[in-house]
C-alpha cells in the first residue's frame, strides 16, 4: 500500500515517518514469536510518548511482556508507566471477556451450573474465534471511552495478530446465527424463560443480545479505522533468517488483503562483527545475515527498513529501552567492519 510518507525518504532507514505523522491513531507491533516484538513496540511507544499527548501501550500477547520489559506490574486497567505522565500500558487476556459477558461476574458464574445459561455460554463459545473477539470488542470499547491519542498494539505472534482482522466478521455470524436460533426457538424460549425473559443467573437475553450488537458496531466502526492508512499502521518486526523473513512476508501479503497500510520493518539482533574479529561463528552469522538483509532491502524497496544490532545484555527497564529507542529514529553507526 502507498504510505503516507514523502518520496524522497521512501527508504528512510528510520521509525521517524511515523512520529511525524501526526494523524495516526492506531500502530500494531507484529512478527513471528522471539524477534523483539515487545522490545520495539515498548520502544515506539517511548519515542511517541515525546511528540503526542498521551500514548496507551497494549499487549494481547497471552504471554504479557511488558511487565518485564518495564520492571512493572499491569493489568488489564491502563496504568502510567513509572516515570512517565503520559505513557500508560495494559495486559490483556485474550480470553477472559466472554465468560465476563455471557455469565456476569463472580458467583453468577457457579450459578449458572447446567440451566440453560450454561446451554448458551456453551453455543456462544462453540463459533470459532468469538472468545478472543469478544474480547477485543471489549478493549476496543474501553479504548474508545479514554482520551489517548495513539494506541500501540504489542501483539501475539503473527497468526494470531491476524486473526485480530477477521474479529468484525466473526461477531457478525455469531450474532446472525444467535439471531436465527432466538427466532427459531423464541417461542421454546419464552416457554423456558418467562415473560420477564431471564437467564437462570439473573441476566436477561434481550439485554444480552443488545450488549453484543453494541460491541458489534463498536468492532465494526474501528475495523473501518483500521483500513484507513491516515489513522492505522502496521509495523513488521523479524530477524535476518529465513523463517522469519518467509513470516514477514506472508504477514505483508494478508496485511495488503485485509487493506492494512504497513510500510515500516524492524530487523533486529544484527551482529556487527569487528575488522579484524577472529570469532568464526560471529562472521559466519553475519554473512548469512547479510545474505537475508540484502533479499529484506531488494524486497521492502518501498518500505522503511530500520537495522537494529544484537545487544550484549538484555533490554529491560526504562534506561535500557530510553536508550534502544534511540536507534528507532537516529540509525545505528556499527563498528568498522571488513566487507
């Protein structure tokens, strides 16, 4: 897709497009599992945290690495990151908001027991996927109510991020077909329910019905933000060797069905042996890098490449991940180097 950026810094070897372009509302981080996804997403959001407003960070890696990653416990309410008043992160659990939504909450849940409550907890999480998109809805509905001025998606590795794209659709069936089992059994239904319509733990299915066709819309209004390359981007994060690269690939191709701009590339845990280096397997592994960097460049000719070199000790905390930031918008010099 066409980025929003100009053609004379089309091969911009930085993440600088993205802090200038001031319109962007949504960025997701994404890459096959192990290649610093976290690292760069937490890294973007520090660089962004110093040309917007506020900056909410979230991760829907089930993993959830951003409390390493910052020395800092989150949760699933968005809460500022120590050292910071306008960078805020949250974890959240990628299938934890369709028990909350179909049983209530805490002993409403045992209540349900074999009534037919639990009957249509069981048809709701019977339609692939709608577990961790109902979840999705719920964050995208908590996001929308809060005033931040760009959202970072920390996400799990590819094929679930991608899975994120499909949600709308997926809501969608699930609620034509709980429509079409509503109109099919209604009478059945009321026989069971009453007129008053209640579930046997005290909720009421019309209520319910309403509560998913407003997260519905809420998932559908955002899905139409997501193709709008003014407010979305999708930044791709890899490592110079072939599972990785064949990964970004097939991750850029579903972007471009999906309609989703990405014009911006992330290649981390570069060696830069130095001239002279007499360590075997440190040039070895770099010519095979180099081998996969240059099919990266001919590939991604369009794209803003950024190099990011393998660190000697892990990038955690707020000084560490300040300082690797950096390397997002001012390129990385490496040690001089035989050919």
């Amino acid at each position: 897709m066409a980025a929003i950026i100009d053609a004379d810094d089309a091969m911009e070897p930085t993440l600088q497009s993205l802090l200038d372009q001031r319109s962007l509302r949504w960025i997701f981080v994404g890459g096959k599992g192990g290649v610093g996804k976290t690292t760069t997403s937490c890294s973007l959001a520090i660089q962004l945290a110093k040309h917007r407003r506020s900056v909410l960070l979230i991760s829907t890696d089930p993993a959830h690495n951003l409390s390493d990653a910052f020395n800092q416990k989150f949760g699933k309410e968005a809460r500022l990151i120590d050292g910071f008043t306008n960078l805020s992160a949250m974890e959240i659990d990628p299938n934890g908001s369709m028990q909350d939504l179909l049983a209530g909450q805490g002993e409403d849940v045992d209540a349900m027991g074999g009534g037919l409550g639990g009957m249509m907890q069981d048809l709701a999480f019977a339609i692939p996927g709608i577990d961790e998109a109902m979840s999705f809805a719920e964050v995208l509905k908590q996001v929308k109510s809060m005033s931040y001025e760009t959202i970072i998606f920390d996400t799990a590795p590819t094929g679930h991020t991608l899975r994120f794209l499909s949600f709308p659709s997926v809501l969608e069936k699930a609620l034509a077909k709980v429509s079409q089992l509503s109109s099919q059994y209604g009478p059945l239904l009321n026989g069971f329910l009453g007129q008053g319509g209640q579930l046997p733990n005290g909720q009421n299915l019309n209520e319910m019905m309403e509560k998913l066709e407003t997260l519905r819309e809420t998932i559908s209004e955002v899905n139409t933000q997501f193709k709008d390359e003014a407010l979305t981007t999708f930044v791709c994060v890899c490592i110079p060797e072939f599972l990785s690269l064949y990964e970004t690939e097939r991750m850029i191709q579903e972007l471009a069905n999906y309609g989703i701009d990405t014009h911006s590339i992330v290649v981390n845990q570069l060696l830069f042996p130095k001239k002279g280096s007499n360590c075997d397997q440190c040039n070895a592994r770099r010519k095979m890098q180099k081998k996969y960097l240059e099919q990266i460049e001919e590939l991604y000719d369009e794209f803003n490449v950024v190099k990011m070199p393998l660190l000697v000790e892990e990038v955690r905390g707020k000084e560490k991940l300040e300082k690797f930031s950096e390397m997002l918008t001012t390129p990385y010099v490496p040690p001089e180097m035989d050919a």
